[in-house]
C-alpha cells in the first residue's frame, strides 16, 4: 500500500504537536459556545478541565494548542453553560412523594380517590401517605372533606398532603389514632399558627399548618432502600435538565446523617447547599460545628416557616382574605422565636432563610433583617418566596441587604385562584421578580419542587414571558414583572451560587472553579412560548455524570 508524502508529513506534525503540548488535562471540550456568565458576559469556544477545576476558558485553537486531553469533547456549537443550580428545592420531600400516592394533577376529588384505590391495590400500605392534591384544580375554592375517603379507606389511616404542604386531608382513621382533635383543642397555646377544620360541628379531616404536627410526628419512614432509590432517580433527572445542585430548604438532624451517607457511598453528587430546620438538635449541632462541609454537602443556614401558604389561607396578611373577610391567616413561627434564631444565627455565622408568603410576614421579616444588616452587611439572609409585599415594604430588601430566594413559576400556577384570596389592589406588591431584582440587584431563582416541576426551562418562560408551560395566560400574568433571559440564568447560576456563598467555587466557568457545567442539547435562547431542552452532557467537579450518549 501506498502512502502519500503530503500525508505522512501532515501525520507526523499532528503527532510532534501533541507531544509538544505544554499542558495535560483530562478533558477538553472545544467546538462550543462556552457561556462563563462572567460580568462581562464572555463566550468562547473550548474549555480544559483537570482534576475537577478549570484550567482555562479560551479560543478553539488556544486551548487544542495548550492543552493534550485525556478525552476530547465536540460540543458540535452547543451551549455550554455552569450547571444550574435550583436555589428551592426538597430532595427529600419529592423522594417521599414518589414513594407515595402522586396527586399532582388531579382534576378532581374523585380522581383522587381512584388514584389512592390503586396505589393501595398495588402496594398495600399500612399507612397510607399522599401528597399534591390541590382542590384550586377541582373549580373549588373550599377544602375537601374526608367523606368518601372514609367510606374508602375506614380501618387504614391515610394522610394526604396538600401541593403547597402546609394542609392535610386525614381520614377519621388517622384523626383517631392522632387524637389530634382532642390535642389541638385541648393545648391551643401549643399550637399557634394551625387549626383544624369543622363543618356542622365535625372534623372535616382538614388540617392546617401547626396542627398538623401530631399526624406528622406518627407518619411512618420509607424503607431506606426505597428512599435511596428514588433519590437516585431524582438525581438523575435533574442532572438530565442541566442541575448540578439544589439548596435543599429544611432538613432534620437524620436527614443530614442519611444524605451523608449517600455521599459516601458515592450514590449522591449533586451539589447540596442545606438548610437545617431550627429544632433543638440541628440548634446544638451548628453550634458546635459552625459551618460544615462534607465533600458536596455544605451546611450555614436555617430555614424558617414564618407563615404558611397562600393556597390554603395561611399566609399572613395585613388585611384580611378577600375571599374569606375574617381570616388574616396566621404565624407559624412566632416573632420572639424569629428573632431568637436570627441571634443564633448572628453568633454562629449562619444564614436566615425564612419561608414569608404575606405582606405582613415580610414586613416582619424585613424589620428582623434590618436589625442584623447593621452588625453584618454581608449576612446574605434570604427570604424564601417573598410572595405577597406592600409596595412600600420593598426598599426594605435594599435597606437590610435581605436577598429574595423567588420560584417564577409559583406565579403562574397561582393566577387562576390568586386575586380571589388577595384581591387586584395586593397584586400590585405579588411575584414582583422584576422590581425586587431591581431594589437588590440580585435574585436566586428555583423551584420549590415538588411542589412545581423541576423542568428549569418552565422556569426560564415563567420568568421571561410569565406564562406556563401551557403558554397561558395569552399576555402573560401581570408582565410588568418579567425579567431578561440573562437576568433569569444568572439566578440560577451566578446568583445562586453567591446565595449560599459559593461564588468562589461555582456559578461561573472561570479558571480555578470547579468544573461544574453542562452541554445543553438545544440553544438557551428567549421564545415566546414554552420550549423544553434537556443536558447533553452534565458534569459536576469535572466528572461526567449525565450524557444523552
């Protein structure tokens, strides 16, 4: 066979290049739009990774000339982005849900009852526990009442959680083996901020906020194989939409024990930025470590319910509800007990991460903050949410250095039912991303999944259109609060990442941060109607961990 000079020349230069490449590393992904979502807004074309850092962002042939790889990428001019991080999420929650009865979607009561009749059939629980019933879906505005699942279920107790988490529907079963009927009416001082509900004088099964506890307290732990698995799962599908980490908002003393040991046995690798629930041993326990890191487990901050949701009339508002003229919702947490923490907090270098849905919760919130914002402007304390706000509130997020933690779909799952329980003047001051972004200059954006989609890219057309994925409403739900395309990512990215502290190792794709990023199969791009897009390739401290391939 004959081999041509030209050829062999071009063979040998090839070869005495690579060999005379200065640098190694162990992956170079070239041929792409790398997005580092630096101030500047740069975009190259290659990016070298090595032993999970970036060694250098750069032009196509700079960095094929620089560096000898141990694998080669072609990006094919996809976008390459840092990996999103959801800044609102529960891991554990939605685990939890998978392992129960889904009642996300239910059109109505009786789908709900032929959902849990099969459930049942196929797993037969002692306990039954389902969760994403959402009565706003059924054309009602009132709870259920637990009737039918009586007649259903009379010797298995069910608890069924409501989309927002902060109400239950229990059957008569569960209400007696609780006794939280007698418990709530007996010790009302204990459970401020809860109530259950009543129709001619009879427990409807309803229960709210606070009164939920002794149901709670009684429900049953999934084996722990089964949690694994569908943490597994969960993991994957949002390493599949370009997620490499969540702030993980409320966590109990077992659950951090149980997500180490995930950590370990290198079944979890998400980025975790975990917010402890303030109990008397995650207190103790942040005391003695301060801020905690184990591997992609990282641990500063408490989350704090200081109201309940809007869904189910308990977020706390300075006027009453104006489909329920007697009714101002309530505290979860008292002022005192806030305000505790927040000292807690203050001494031991940890956020505040406080739930606040109604105008006055962030008013309250807001007036805590600015207290601290004079000892430490660089406290970071969050509000999750900051859902409902006065209009005249809003200076405070810039006066108190409060950053707001928003969820761009809850306001489009919320228009069809929102201005029923607040009335067009409170609108004014509600999902108001646009104008808080501008007070503060700042927002990290999630989810709060389970309760929305993890899909960041329903997220993205919320934000920039406030529409849903189904495109509605046609002009989109009070537009004037839209933000941009870049506003939007950088929330879950650059901003996300300087919310919980970590803009030294994640949030943009510069040399010396972790090589967290993804290849995104279609373009980021601004559409006027929903458009889905998955990873192409995620990698997370420049270990691939997601490939279509």
């Amino acid at each position: 066979m004959k081999i041509s000079f030209a050829f062999l020349v071009s063979f040998l230069l090839i070869g005495l290049s690579s060999c005379f490449k200065g640098e190694s590393a162990d992956y170079v992904i070239h041929n792409g739009k790398v997005h580092v979502m630096d101030l500047d807004g740069k975009i190259f074309d290659a990016i070298a990774i090595k032993d999970g850092k970036i060694l250098e962002v750069g032009a196509e042939r700079q960095i094929l000339n620089k560096y000898s790889a141990d694998e080669y990428i072609d990006a094919q001019m996809k976008d390459v982005y840092p990996g999103f991080t959801d800044a609102h999420g529960h891991i554990m929650a939605y685990a939890k849900q998978k392992l129960g009865v889904d009642l996300l979607e239910c059109r109505s009561y009786d789908e709900m009852l032929v959902r849990l009749e099969k459930y049942q059939g196929k797993h037969q629980r002692e306990f039954i526990i389902g969760g994403g019933w959402d009565q706003s879906k059924w054309n009602k505005t009132e709870f259920p009442s637990n009737e039918d699942l009586n007649e259903l279920f009379p010797n298995t107790p069910v608890c069924l959680i409501r989309v927002d988490g902060h109400a239950l529907l229990a059957n008569d079963c569960l209400l007696k083996k609780s006794n939280v009927i007698e418990e709530v009416t007996n010790n009302p001082e204990k459970y401020v901020g809860g109530y259950c509900e009543y129709k001619d004088g009879k427990p409807t099964g309803i229960i709210v906020d606070n009164a939920m506890n002794p149901i709670l307290e009684m429900i049953p732990d999934y084996p722990k194989k089964e949690m694994t698995q569908a943490i597994t799962q969960i993991q994957n599908e949002l390493f599949g939409y370009g997620i490499t980490g969540v702030h993980e908002a409320g966590l109990t003393r077992s659950e951090v024990i149980y997500l180490e040991q995930l950590i370990d046995k290198e079944v979890l690798s998400l980025d975790i930025y975990g917010m402890l629930l303030p109990t008397d041993k995650n207190i103790e326990w942040a005391k003695k470590n301060g801020v905690y890191t184990h591997e992609n487990l990282l641990i500063r901050s408490f989350k704090v319910f200081a109201d309940g949701g809007l869904g189910s009339r308990g977020a706390f508002l300075k006027a009453s509800y104006s489909d329920r003229h007697d009714h101002f919702g309530h505290l979860v947490t008292n002022v005192e007990k806030m305000q505790e923490i927040a000292s807690i907090c203050e001494k031991i270098g940890y956020q505040m991460n406080t739930h606040a849905i109604g105008d006055s919760t962030n008013r309250l919130i807001l007036e805590i903050y600015e207290s601290a914002f004079g000892k430490n402007t660089d406290h970071r304390w969050r509000i999750e949410h900051a859902q409902v706000i006065s209009p005249s509130d809003i200076d405070l997020f810039e006066k108190s250095g409060v950053f707001p933690s928003v969820q761009p779909t809850h306001a489009v799952s919320d228009q069809h039912w929102v201005i029923d329980r607040i009335g067009a003047d409170r609108l004014k001051g509600a999902y108001a991303y646009n104008t808080l972004l501008q007070k503060r200059g700042m927002i990290a954006i999630g989810t709060d999944f389970p309760i929305e989609s993890t899909d960041p890219f329903r997220t993205i057309h919320a934000a920039i259109n406030r529409k849903n994925s189904e495109n509605k409403p046609m002009g989109g739900f009070l537009i004037n609060e839209k933000i941009t395309l870049d506003e939007c990512l950088r929330g879950m990215t650059t901003w996300a990442s300087y919310a919980s502290f970590q803009e030294n190792q994640l949030g943009t794709l510069e040399k010396g941060k972790d090589a967290t990023l993804v290849i995104f199969t279609r373009p980021i791009e601004a559409h006027t109607t929903y458009q889905p897009n998955f990873s192409y390739m995620t990698f997370i401290k420049g270990k691939k961990v997601y490939s279509v391939e």
